[in-house]
C-alpha cells in the first residue's frame, strides 16, 4: 500500500503540509464534505488554498464532486485505482433526508447508459434519497 505522498506524486501533485491535511480529513471522513466543512476544521488556512486543493484533487482523480441535489457541492476520496471514468467507476450516493448526510455507496456502481448517436456523455449523477442506517435505527 502505498503513502499519501506517494499517491500524490503518482498524480503529478506537489505534496505540501496542507495538501496533506486536507487529505487526511476527506480519508477519515465516512460522508463527503462540503468546502465549509473543510474551511471549518482548518480555520486558520487561506480559503483560497483549500479550495484550489480540493479542485487539484478532483482534476487529478483523487477527490469527486458530488451533487446530491441539495445545491452545495460536496466531495470525497476515490476509490483506490479509480479514474473517475464514466464507464467503470461511478458508483451511487446515498442522501439522508434527515441528517442531510451523503455517502458513497462505491460498492454499487452506476450501470454504463447509452445515450443517442451523436450525444456525448460526460458525467453521470445518481443519487438515492431516503433514510441512512444511523437515522432508521438499523
């Protein structure tokens, strides 16, 4: 397995002190995360230098967005050899309507969709909305 330097090298990113903090917070994360929830826990750092972190991680398949349809953009760590590639590794989210959690079900990966000749996809989105385990008691 390998280090959090070396993936971060392996992705052509410059490892610095706060790339990775902001690392270690999304991996001990169960739930993606909003720019404020990150903003939050490294108050002291440039909001600038957390935004353009977690954009480096997402361009470099580190990190992906998630819309979950509540209009603020979360994100979470990749799975470990994904390339974010609509084909293969997209995978469904769940949101909670009562504790407004999002999590990655990446065990469940959103089935390829074909879409006309001459339509080009280039994201696909799936999320599932109800209850989570914590919030139902299960």
């Amino acid at each position: 397995m390998q280090t959090i330097e070396q993936l971060l090298e392996s992705k052509d990113i410059r490892v610095t002190a706060m790339r990775l903090l902001i690392y270690k917070f999304l991996a001990q994360k169960q739930i993606a995360v909003t720019l404020s929830d990150i903003e939050n826990a490294f108050e002291k750092a440039d909001r600038t230098t957390l935004y353009r972190t977690v954009k480096t991680f997402e361009e470099k398949g580190i990190a992906h967005q998630i819309d979950d349809g509540t209009g603020i953009t979360k994100y979470a760590l990749c799975e470990e050899g994904c390339s974010c590639e609509i084909e293969t590794d997209l995978h469904l989210h769940f949101h909670c309507n009562i504790c407004n959690e999002t999590i990655c079900l990446t065990e469940h990966k959103i089935p390829q969709i074909k879409v006309p000749e001459g339509f080009v996809s280039e994201n696909v989105n799936l999320v599932v909305k109800g209850i989570c385990d914590k919030c139902s008691g299960h």
